[in-house]
C-alpha cells in the first residue's frame, strides 16, 4: 500500500506520521514545492521508527509528480492555511488553483488513487475535483466530516465529564463555521441518548462549540490546527487501506441522496478499498433537514465561485 501526501505542512506531515505510526503502509511520499522541506520532514520522521516501532517507509520529494507513481491513496493537504479573522470561503481563489494542479498530476501518474481533499473551502474543493478531473465519484472523498465529528464528541465528553470512548456522535452538512449540522438528537453516551443527561440549552452550546471548533484553533494558534486533521484523514486512509468498512461523515458528490443534487457535502459513508462504497442515509428530524438544505445553499454559493 502506497499513500502519497501532498503539502509537508503542519497537516501533511501529522497526516504522514500518524500513517506510518499506524503501520499499516508500505510507503508513504510527502510531496511539497519548498525545496527540501518535505526531504526533511521524511528524514526526522523516519528517525522516529525505531523509536515509534514502524518499518512503514517516509519519502520526501519536492515537486516531482513521478516519484508518487502507483500510490493508491493520496491526500491532498496543500493551500495555503487559514489566518486569523479570514474564512474558509476567502481561500478559495488561491486554493481552487493549487488543488486543480495537484489533482491532475496525481492522476497522470496513479489513474487509479483515492483522492482524499483537504484543502479548504473544502466541500467547494472536493467538487472541483469532481468536475475537474474525470475520476469515478467514489473515489473522491472531503475529509472535513471526520474531523468536524472528532470536534463534536471532544465538546459532548465534555459536557458530560465523560471519556471519549462512552461517546458517539456525528456532524453532517458543510465543513465551515455556518455550515456543520451537528446531530445532537443522535448523539450517544453508551447507547443512550445524550439528552438524557445534558439539557437542551446545553445541548445547543455543544453544537455552536462544535462549529466554531475550527475557528476557535485558528484563534489561539494564528493558524489551522494540524494533530486531529492528520488524525483524521489517517483514520480515513486506514479505513480504504485495510477494507474496514467503516462509516465515517465525508464529503462527497450527492445525486439526490438528502435531496441534494449536484454537490459535494458532509454525509456518513462507507470506506473500504474502493474509497466511498456506500452513501448512508439517516432520518434527519425537521429541523436538522432545514438545516442540512441552509448549509447546501452555502456550499453552492461558494461554488459559484469557481471558474468551472
């Protein structure tokens, strides 16, 4: 199993490193433009195997699309990051370029990889790549769900003085601050209903948490956050890799599912060594329908944007 990353930044390379901690890959190739940064996050990873106990091998490589040949999952990491104050939506004039680019060369040399987008705005990126480059739609997958979801049972272990392990829950809808759609009502603690022990305005502060998760990082680092993104999309990565089968809430390119037409957006999934094998539909009440159909109308606004 080769996975290529591309982008060695702060994302990239926790994406590499939890991949081959993980040891369930042959190779890893990061990939940057920067002249030798992506050789040296290789080096002072692959200086942590003996240590971290993995043979999984970490190859740096500036901007030479051929040394990624044959990879059967790529992550595509690369833009520039979030500052301070700015939105996912103002990246997208910069970042529609470089993740056009990348997805392109990716494929020249593996036709046949699992694109997995991180770039932000990444439900607007994700279906650039759709429309772009002519890949089988269940081989193109938004990370943005996993990670979003991550975030949510952060805040409802909390809320309840919980481990995380008590706790299930899951985000749908768009990967930005107005967009997500916490599904609090099928949050679980063991089975139960979360709302059985938290209250419904608290309830509500752990979804508003849950949004501005992103943007709260953002705040207090003066950059995107990197540990639980690279968590994410390694978990994703596995997921295809060792055909698990698991459900995970990804991006991805809807006909009608959720009554969504002609966009990419957050739904649970199924991935296995075909990328997504199944779109999984779940009874949404009233009120999370409406906000599912809110957050679609944004994502499409931001893809208005691109020069299709």
């Amino acid at each position: 199993m080769k996975v290529t990353v591309v982008g060695a930044g702060a994302v990239g390379a926790s994406c590499a490193e939890y991949i081959a901690i993980k040891n369930f890959a042959s190779e890893v190739v990061l990939l940057d433009i920067k002249e030798g940064f992506a050789e040296g996050k290789a080096m002072d990873l692959m200086q942590t195997a003996s240590l971290n106990g993995f043979d999984t091998k970490i190859t740096g490589i500036t901007n030479d699309y051929a040394a990624t040949a044959g990879s059967d999952v790529a992550v595509i990491t690369s833009g520039i990051p979030r500052k301070p104050g700015m939105t996912r939506e103002e990246l997208i004039g910069i970042n529609a370029g470089i993740v056009k680019t990348v997805s392109s060369n990716l494929i020249k040399y593996s036709p046949n990889v699992i694109l997995i987008v991180v770039s932000n705005p990444m439900d607007t990126m994700t279906y650039l790549v759709h429309k772009t480059t002519g890949l089988a739609k269940n081989k193109i997958i938004g990370m943005g769900g996993a990670l979003d979801s991550a975030r949510f049972k952060y805040r409802l272990a909390e809320a309840l003085g919980a481990p995380i392990s008590d706790v299930d829950g899951m985000v749908i809808g768009g990967h930005s601050d107005t967009g997500m759609v916490p599904l609090t009502a099928h949050a679980t603690r063991n089975s139960i209903k979360v709302s059985e022990f938290l209250s419904e305005e608290r309830l509500t502060q752990v979804a508003d948490d849950t949004k501005v998760g992103g943007a709260t990082l953002t705040k207090l680092l003066g950059t995107s956050a990197w540990y639980a993104p690279g968590a994410a999309v390694s978990s994703m990565v596995q997921a295809i890799a060792c055909d698990q089968k698991k459900m995970f809430p990804c991006s991805t390119y809807l006909e009608g599912e959720y009554d969504l037409n002609d966009i990419c957006i957050g739904v649970p999934v199924i991935l296995g060594k075909e990328g997504i094998e199944k779109i999984i539909t779940i009874p949404l009440s009233d009120a999370d329908k409406a906000k599912m159909q809110e957050s679609a109308a944004g994502v499409k606004k931001t893809n208005d944007l691109l020069a299709l």
